[in-house]
C-alpha cells in the first residue's frame, strides 16, 4: 500500500448505535478530475486518541479498483471532522 494522506470527500452514514460506516469517497486527481471509489467492504474501525478530547478513527477498507480489489485506509478526525485517504 502506497502512503498518500490526502484530503478526500466521503459519503458515510451512521447506524442505531452511532457507528460511523463509510460507504463511497472521492478523490481529486493532479489533473483536476475526481475519482469515485466504492468501499465493497470495511474490514476494521480502530479508535485512536490525539488529545483530551481529540480522536481519530482509522478504517481498512476493500475497494474496487480497475476491477480488483484493492486494501485502503482511511482517517476521519472526529474534532476537525476531516478525512484523509491515508493510503492504498
């Protein structure tokens, strides 16, 4: 997997617990254009704490990529409320 961290655009939805579940996302290629990914599965949901009342939860994915499945991970910071495509 290649380390990317770049900002990206996420559709997510939360579930009657409060669970973030990411569903598709976007990214914006160097030549202006934007890519949309399909997340096919979210593998794993780890909760990391940057501060007092700072986290960051990191989901693996399995997206489809050209017609194969490719592993991601993604960051949404839950205080900037950000999302960072941190690698593929």
């Amino acid at each position: 997997m290649t380390l990317l961290n770049k900002p990206i655009e996420v559709a997510a939805y939360l579930d009657s617990a409060g669970i973030i579940k990411p569903l598709r996302f976007k990214d914006l290629n160097e030549d202006g254009s934007t890519t949309l990914f399909q997340i096919k599965r979210s593998i794993r949901r780890d909760k990391e704490k940057l501060g007092e009342d700072n986290y960051i939860y990191t989901f693996t994915c399995e997206v489809i990529v050209e017609g194969k499945i490719v592993l991601c991970d993604l960051k949404y910071n839950v205080q900037t409320k950000e999302w960072i495509l941190f690698r593929m």
